[in-house]
C-alpha cells in the first residue's frame, strides 16, 4: 500500500513537473501558432530618438519579439555597483507599445572595463600564457568566483526587475558561450581543474594509473602538481590523451555550472510564464549542452554564408549546406523537452566570414523554412540593423545602413511573416506523421566524449569526426528518414533504426543496451571506430573492438589508412563498386554472418568491409570504410531499410524533405531546380512543384 501510494506521489509529481517545464514555452510560442519571428535589437547602439521608430517598424513587418541586452553590462552597471536599467526600461516599454515581446539576455560575455581593471584575474590566460584584454567579449574565466560573483548580482538584479514583465517572454543566458576557442589556462581554472580531477579520481595513484603515467614519466606526486594539458607547452604540441579529453570533460563542466548558476538565479526569481534558454554555437568546444540541464530548452546559432565551404554546385557557396541547420534541428531539438528556437540566422551578407557573399536571392527564407521544418518553435533574425560603428561593420542587418529601407534579407522576412499567416490557416493540430515516414524514424547516437577523444586523436590527418557523423545524417535524409541526434539519456526502442557513427568510447551497458534493442527488433547500424577504447579512453586489453565483436558476428579487424591520393577498392555483391581513402576496418567475420562488401585491392583483398547479422527480426549492421562519396554508406542504408521492408526515397544531397504539423517542406540547397513530382491531389501551399535554387514548397496530402 505504501509502495503504491509512494508510486502515486512520483507520478503525480512527475506530470507536475512535466506540464510547469513546458507551460512557459508554450505560452510565448502556443502550439497554434506555429512559428515565430524575431530580430536583435541593441537600443544601446542607436540614438534614443530613434529607438520608437525602429521597434515600430519591426513590428510592422510581422516581427513578434526581438532579442535585448546581452553585450550592455556596461550600460547596465556603469560603476561597480551603480546600476542604470531605466534605458532597458523605456526600451522594454517601447517594444511592448507595438506589440513585440522581449528576449532579455543575462550580459555576462561583455563584462565591463573597471571589472576587468579592477580584477584582471577575472579574465582567461590563454594556452600562450597571455591574459586576455578588455574589449570583445568571452573573454572573462567562468572557473573565477569573482567573475560569478559580479555576474550573479547583475543577473538577480535584471531578474528581479524584468521577472515579472508582461512583455519579456524569455531569458537568453550569455551570448555563445564558449570562448570562441580561446581555452582557459588561468590560475582559477587550474585550481578548479585540480579539484575536479580530486573528486574523479580519489587519490593521485589512480590518477596516475588511469592516465597511463607511467609512460614516459608523467606521474603526478599529488594533485598540486597537474596543470591543465597545454598543446602549446611541449615540444611537439602533443600532450596525454587522457588528460586531454579530462580537460574537454572539465571545460564543459565549468561552463555548464556557470550557465546552470545563471539559470537558477534566473527561476528563482522569474514567473513562471518566463522561460530561460542559451544560444549555442553547435557542435562546438567545450559545450556540452546535455549538461545544462536547468535550461529549459536550448537553441542554436548558425551562419550558412561565410566563405568557409563551397555549398553544393556553383552557386553552393551562396546556398550553404543542408546538415548545418538540419543536424542542428534534429539534435538541438532532443537535448530538452522536445522544444527548440534559432537564436540566431544570417540576414545576408555578413562581415567575419573568410570571404562575404551575398546569399543567394530566396536563401535567406529557405533557412527559416528549414527550422520551421525541423519543428523549431521560432527563428531570431541577427541582426535587425546594419551597425555603423562598431566591430561589425560590414554586417548586413534586415534594415540598410540608411537605418529605414528593407534590405534583401528584410524583404525576405517580411515575405515569411506574410506565408506565415497562410500556413497558421491550414494548422490541422490533430496531424500525425504518415506511416510511411513514421516507420523510418531513425536515430544517430552522438556524443560529445568521442568528438572531442577524435578530434583530437585523428589517428590519420584525413579524419573528421563531424564530417564522418554528417556523411551518415545527409545518407539518412537522402533516404527520407525522420531523424533525432539523441544521446544516450534517450529510449533507443522509440526508433527502428538506430545508427552510432564511430562511437569509440563504449562499456559494456551500453552494449548490453543495444543488444537487447536488436533483440527486440531494432535495426543498429555501427561504423568503424565504434567500440575502441572504454569510457576512460583506455584501448582494451583484448582485441581491437572487442566488446562489440559478438554483437556484430565479427571473429577480428584491424583498421588500415591510405595517402590522400590513393583509393582503395570495395565491391559489394551484384557488382556495385566504392572507393575508399580515410579509414577502413578489414573484418574477418564470424560463420553465419553476411559479408554486405569486401576489399577487392590490397593486400587484404576478399576480406570484408560491412557486415551484417540478424537476430530475430533485428539486425546489426558493420560498416567498416568511411568513404568520401559517401556511396558506400548510402548503398547499405538503402538495403538495410529496403530489407526489413522500409520503402525509402531517392533524394539527391541537397534536396530537403520534411513533415512537420501536416505539412510537407522541401528545399533547394543545389544549384539546379529540382522536380519534386507531388501527388495530382496534393494541395501547394507555398511554391511550386518544381523546386528552382534556394527555393521552398510546402504541401499537404490528401
Ligand atoms: C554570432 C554572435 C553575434 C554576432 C554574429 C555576427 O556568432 O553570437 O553576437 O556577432 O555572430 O554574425
């Protein structure tokens, strides 16, 4: 009786729980709704005159809320301890006047100079041994108590004023918070660091023993002596792999804590229709965004047009790339609460990239729609005026230098806002996913420990753990599968489809974990790297990949490299061909195991590259080379689904196909138009059946 009665009360308090954590998102951005827009706005950086005019226009071009304050400590607290919030007053009161809600940010990555001045012992030494100066931003220490003491007191104060405004919807803490990959070597963070690695270890022998010390003479005689893992501080910029991925361990705790802070004084204070979020850069040192675990659902920033990638096709470099807003979407999306926003998403040109293109005409909108299509609950536009002075001088904004015409991107947003209104007509809340997308839901396992172990140790200088991860995401969506980038916290039998992509640091639960996902009819897809080392990033004292062996039906493999100009050779029955360059596992599988592809050159020819063995209804599949093209992938996928009877797709890189609410989304991210072939009875609510470049459809099923 008691037993029940206790279970009653854990559910009760569950459901509470459940239903305050997403009350407050929902009302900013109810469900109905949609989608939202919204745009940066720094009245500090313009004249008060002009800050009613601004607003008002925002507003009129079907903005909803804009965004404030992150970079204003020093107009918040001009003096230690001398606070001014009337500005922020006035401009909370202006945006509330023309029906914008507000996005305060906590100011902690611009710290002002007397703080800096004052305590320079607040800022971050970085790995030259140079302590970095006023002027910029992310450059104060979160492992400085000081630092976290000034930051507490001006976060409580904001808290306390705005907690209860009607018009601020939400809080953004810090500003991208991450250093910009600066690391942190200052005295507090090596203190910190030592007692971080006390409470892990116990005692220095452990330390030393986990660590491998004893290789060439590293032992630590107690903990005083370890200071964190400096590439730069050694003669051929290697240090300890183990104290390195503990520093990447440490770096993400530290900033974790120091946002975890923020957003408890935050809740302390704050009603509970107020939500508090930050804005990450994805997929970026040291953040590991599982960890910020009193945030009450994350966002993501992204910049498409830099100069940094060629796109797809000639135009690509205006379009930018598919996965650098979908993987976000898909993972951004599963760290809390099934809720996710776009802090942030390039107006147009902007002025850091190693080159500045204009987008292409349309590009600007398609990214929008494909946060929309990700389920993402709204999109902040950065920036909504181009600065005239200032460290981004070249930045586009939604409104020209002129500070009143619409620039491109605005004119974009403004067409958006309009759409918007169409798509909110033909809402249906009761859709469900169709079944013949519903049954390829699939999940990527990721994790940050083996990005950052493989980032670091590459093995062989071709290695990109990210784009090794992208290559099976873009493969997946090529297939049209759903997909959720999940860690490990998530119920893997929610997916047919499984796929861990060079998950190199595993234990034996885990393991056991995805056996009884095959045996209860999933299909786990494994690629090489998978399964190397154990959690403490140790190799294991058995063969390469043991745990993971009999999983696999595989009896040995050892892994082997090519020069960048060479490519090995791979056929998979039925004469289909690959080549590989950057990594290849060469397996030698276990009776009863099908070979999917083998080697046909070198001197391990015949022995096979993927494999794959059933178990009941489930499956694990082998995929030993990790391919440029990507062909190889793509080609086992394909037969993976189409054997355990998932009909898949045939969409080129580039082709974006989503559901989301009852709609149907697809994108051009090539530079060719693209016909998409729609069903005679489908009903086109935006654009057309042929798809032109950096374009976007959206329909609905009969
Ligand atoms: C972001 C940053 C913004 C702004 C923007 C310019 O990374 O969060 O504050 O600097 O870049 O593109």
């Amino acid at each position: 009786m008691q037993y029940i009665r206790k279970s009653l009360l854990f559910l009760i308090l569950i459901l509470v729980v459940n239903v305050y954590s997403n009350a407050n998102i929902d009302s900013s951005f109810p469900k109905d709704q949609l989608f939202a827009l919204g745009s940066y706005y720094y009245p500090e950086q313009w004249d008060e005159v002009q800050w009613e005019r601004d607003l008002k226009k925002m507003s009129e071009m079907g903005i909803s809320f804009t965004h404030f304050a992150e970079f204003a400590w020093a107009m918040l607290e001009p003096e230690e301890g001398k606070f001014d919030f009337t500005w922020l007053d006035k401009a909370v009161n202006i945006a509330g006047k023309y029906g914008l809600k507000v996005i305060l940010c906590t100011p902690s990555p611009t710290p002002p100079v007397w703080l800096s001045t004052n305590y320079p012992d607040v800022l971050i030494v970085n790995e030259y041994g140079m302590r970095l100066q006023h002027g910029r931003r992310q450059h104060a220490s979160w492992s400085s108590d000081r630092y976290r003491k000034y930051v507490s007191r001006i976060v409580g104060l904001l808290a306390e004023r705005y907690g209860n405004n009607p018009t601020v919807i939400g809080w953004q803490i810090d500003n991208e918070p991450g250093h910009y990959g600066a690391l942190d070597y200052s005295e507090n963070a090596q203190n910190k660091f030592r007692i971080w690695l006390e409470n892990k270890y116990g005692n220095i022998d452990n330390l030393n023993r986990i660590w491998g010390n004893s290789f060439w003479s590293e032992n630590y005689q107690n903990f005083g002596q370890i200071r964190l893992p400096n590439q730069q501080a050694t003669p051929d910029k290697l240090v300890n792999p183990h104290a390195m991925l503990d520093m990447n361990r440490f770096m993400s705790d530290e900033l974790a804590s120091f946002i975890n802070m923020q957003a408890d004084i935050l809740h302390g204070k704050i009603n509970k229709n107020q939500w508090v979020t930050t804005n990450l850069i994805p997929v970026f040192n040291p953040a590991d965004p599982v960890k910020m675990n009193k945030l009450d659902f994350t966002t993501y920033t992204r910049y498409l047009v830099t100069g940094h990638n060629s796109g797809i096709g000639e135009q690509g470099f205006r379009i930018g790339k598919p996965e650098d807003i979908g993987f976000s979407n898909d993972q951004f999306r599963n760290f809390i609460g099934n809720e996710f926003g776009v802090m942030e998403l390039q107006p147009g040109q902007v002025n850091w990239g190693i080159f500045n293109p204009q987008p292409f005409p349309g590009a600007v909108r398609m990214w929008v729609y494909h946060v929309f299509a990700g389920g993402g609950k709204f999109v902040c536009n950065y920036r909504f005026r181009q600065p005239l002075r200032g460290s981004e001088q070249f930045h586009n904004g939604m409104i020209l230098t002129d500070g009143v015409s619409l620039s491109p991107g605005g004119k974009e947003y403004v067409q958006i806002a309009k759409e918007l209104k169409t798509l909110h007509k033909k809402y249906d809340e009761s859709a469900v996913m169709p079944q013949s997308m519903a049954v390829r839901r699939t999940a990527i396992l990721f994790d940050m420990n083996n990005y950052w172990e493989m980032e670091y140790q590459k093995v062989t200088f071709q290695w990109s753990t990210m784009g090794h991860v992208h290559k099976y995401y873009n493969k997946l969506k090529s297939i049209g599968a759903p997909v959720d980038v999940i860690c490990e916290d998530k119920d893997f039998s929610d997916y047919p489809f499984l796929v861990a992509p060079a998950y190199q640091l595993l234990d034996s639960a885990l393991v056991k974990r995805w056996e009884k996902y095959v045996a209860n009819g999933g299909h786990l897809v494994l690629s090489c790297r998978t399964g190397l080392k154990n959690r403490e990033n140790k190799l294991w004292e058995a063969p390469l990949g043991a745990p993971i062996l009999g999983l696999c039906g595989i009896q040995s493999m050892f892994f082997d490299h090519m020069p960048d100009n060479l490519w090995g050779k791979i056929t998979a029955p039925g004469g289909e061909n690959f080549e590989w360059n950057n990594w290849a596992d060469v397996i030698i599988p276990e009776d009863g195991t099908e070979v999917w592809a083998e080697y046909t050159d070198q001197f391990y020819k015949g022995n096979a590259c993927v494999v794959h063995k059933k178990i009941g209804n489930g499956s694990v599949t082998y995929i030993g080379a990790d391919t440029d093209d990507g062909k190889l992938e793509r080609y086992v996928l394909e037969r993976l689904y189409r054997e355990a009877g998932v009909k898949t797709e045939n969409l080129p890189y580039g082709i974006v196909k989503e559901w989301r609410d009852g709609f149907y989304i697809a994108l051009n991210y090539t530079s060719e138009s693209y016909d998409l072939n729609l069903p005679s009875n489908c009903e086109i609510i935006i654009g057309k059946s042929v798809l032109q470049p950096a374009e976007v459809t959206i329909w609905k099923e009969k």
